[in-house]
C-alpha cells in the first residue's frame, strides 16, 4: 500500500478520534492562561507512546515524502491528545529541522538516515566574519520552498480535522548564526562584535521574513499561532495566545549574562516585534540569563528544554511577576507517584493559576490517564 493510501486511514482514525469543539475549547483556555485571564485550571497536555502499531517510519524516509513525515506526527503526536482528550490544540509542522533558514543562505545539508538534518559546509569560515558574503537568504528555491510545499499538503490533507498546522523551525536570529559560522561564533563575540552585529541583524531579518511567508501560506494570524513538539524538549499541542512564533536560544545556554544581553536580547526584541511577541526557547541551564529574557520587549512566553535544571516555583515567580506566561515541559518518571507529581505544582501555584500551561511526557496512555484524572480533581 502507498504512502497516500495510509495517509487516508490514519487520517481516518484522526477523524474518529476528533472533537471539533472541544478542540476550539482548548484553543480558548490555552488563549485565556497565555493572557493571564482568570481560569479555573492550568492547561495540561500529554504525551506518551500510543498503544497502537504505528508506522515510525525513518527521518529520512520521512524527509523525502510528506505523506510519511505526516503519518509520523499524526501518530506520535496527535494522536495521544486525542486518544485521552487533554487541553491540547493538536498541531503538525514541515519537520525539516534547524537547517532550513541556513540553507537558504547557502548551507549544504546531510541527512541521516534516522536522526534530524546537520550542516556540513558554513558559509562564514573562520577568521573575521564577512557579513556581505551571506548575500540575501532565497527561500523559494530549494528546502525553503520545499517547507512550503509541504505546508501546503499538510494544510489540504488536515482539513476539517482540527488538526493545526504551525511553523517550521525558525530557530532565532543566534542560532541562526552559529550555524552560519560554528564555533567561530563564540570567538567573534571578542574578536569582531561589530561584524557579528551586522550577521546578527542579517539573520533577524531572514527569520521575520520567512515566518512572515510561512503564516501567510498556513493562514495564521501574525500575533497567534500553533506550537508543538513531541520529543522531550519541548512542548506539545500549545495555542500561543499572544505572540505568534517561538525564538529558540539554545546556543545562548553558553553565553555570559553581558554577552546575551549585547548579542541576543535586541536581535530578539527585533524578531518578535512584527508579531506581537513570541515563545522564547532554550534547552540547557539557563538562569543565568533568565532575569535579561523576561525583561525582553517581546517576551510573552518562556520554555525551557531541560525543567530537571530549574525550579518550578522559582521560574514561575520570575515570569508571574513580569506577566509572561510560562509553558512548562516536564515528565512523570515511571513508577512515580502521580498525586505527589501533581501535588507539587498545587502547593507551587497556591491557587494562582493565570500565566501557566503545563505539557507532561508519560510513560503509557493508563498513566496519562490517571495524571488527566489527579489532575482534574486537584484543581477543582
């Protein structure tokens, strides 16, 4: 059977499983506790391995046909939500990883067989950055545009699903130029700050530039938009409600307070402007330079990739404080115990529960189920 016929029954079994309504529910709550409006409860979401036979088919498999790479997340991550009928807005995206804005600059691109794409020729070397030899970034030719037609027959194939399609991965303007120039990065910080500067405003500018094209093609508005993310370092099926995209920081995990707030925060205030704000994102140990990210015209959100390196209650008070949002990523160890898991963050938000969405991995559906339930129970 090809890759279309299996499309059209897991999209089946999405339209069997879907509940429009309560998808638009979702949608509402998530909107209210991203706008600190009062609700009744904190968004919860969750994520867990079917208990299914599902497809799994190869990244690069996946990678060279849209049908595939749909059927992978509509079965690894939508699924879940809707098997157990959490607070999520299911969401899929063009899954091509972190290479793409940097390919339109002229990166080369591997694929591996079963792992996410890497870069393998940079366009500013060693030594002094050039910034004129990025030229300006082409986003209708090559994996830019393919992003695009991807999109595109997610957006057909998904219609009247509930099912949303969100933004490929944009990175941030940082990011984005650590893998324009590697390690060389980190050098220029000391080095060449003014060229780096110049690169810096090059790679805002191309992130604005494509996630502008990117909503325009899904037709989401600029100032909202669909986030999700089914490995463990990021969020799942999340309405942003204020703040259409989301910045990730990641390689900012390894710079000095002063430097992000040099190299960083301003090119981010500059990426999340025409969008009302944004989702900030980084994995890694990042309090050091938490009290700079909340104080970032922009900010509107905060996730962080690694919640085993913070305190809840200390990065809750941080953005309740600066009224951000904060979307937090956790995971419930097998075997734990789910009403003290839940317990902590009762005791942690005392009854304040505006600015909070939470998205927990667990281990199986009777899990997740059981978390549903505690959960339910314990904020009413």
């Amino acid at each position: 059977m090809g890759s279309m016929d299996e499309l059209r029954r897991v999209l089946a079994r999405v339209g069997e499983l879907s509940d429009l309504d309560a998808i638009e529910d979702n949608l509402k709550m998530m909107r209210d506790a991203w706008r600190f409006k009062s609700i009744n409860r904190p968004p919860l979401t969750l994520n867990f391995p079917p208990p299914i036979k599902l497809h799994n088919y190869k990244y690069r498999e996946a990678f060279e046909d849209p049908a595939k790479m749909l059927i992978n997340q509509l079965e690894g991550n939508v699924y879940p939500h809707l098997m157990v009928r959490d607070d999520a807005v299911p969401s899929v995206r063009a899954d091509y990883g972190i290479v793409v804005i940097p390919s339109a600059f002229g990166c080369r691109v591997k694929v591996p067989e079963d792992d996410m794409p890497w870069i393998t020729s940079r366009v500013l070397g060693d030594g002094r950055p050039n910034p004129d030899c990025l030229g300006e970034p082409i986003f209708d030719e090559g994996l830019p545009a393919r992003v695009l037609e991807t999109e595109r027959f997610f957006l057909e194939a998904l219609e009247d699903t509930g099912v949303h399609v969100y933004l490929a991965d944009t990175q941030g303007p940082f990011n984005i130029a650590h893998h324009l120039m590697g390690e060389n990065i980190f050098i220029s910080i000391y080095r060449y700050p003014e060229e780096l500067k110049e690169v810096l405003t090059k790679t805002a500018k191309a992130y604005i530039d494509y996630s502008r094209i990117q909503k325009e093609v899904i037709g989401e508005p600029l100032n909202e938009g669909a986030h999700g993310w089914d490995r463990r370092d990021g969020p799942s099926g999340i309405w942003m409600g204020l703040g259409g995209v989301r910045l990730c920081d990641d390689s900012a995990a390894m710079l000095s307070p002063r430097h992000f707030k040099e190299f960083c925060a301003p090119y981010n205030s500059r990426c999340l402007k025409p969008f009302d704000g944004g989702m900030w994102h980084s994995c890694g140990r990042v309090n050091h330079i938490l009290p700079t990210v909340v104080e970032t015209e922009g900010v509107k959100a905060i996730n962080l990739g690694n919640p085993e390196m913070h305190s809840f209650r200390e990065v809750r008070e941080l953005t309740y404080r600066r009224g951000i949002c904060l979307i937090w990523k956790d995971s419930l160890k097998e075997g734990s115990d789910i009403r003290s898991f839940v317990d902590g963050f009762v005791k942690a938000l005392d009854g304040e529960y505006r600015g909070v969405i939470f998205s927990i991995d667990v281990p199986s559906i009777k899990e997740a189920e059981k978390l549903k339930s505690i959960w339910m129970e314990a904020f009413t």
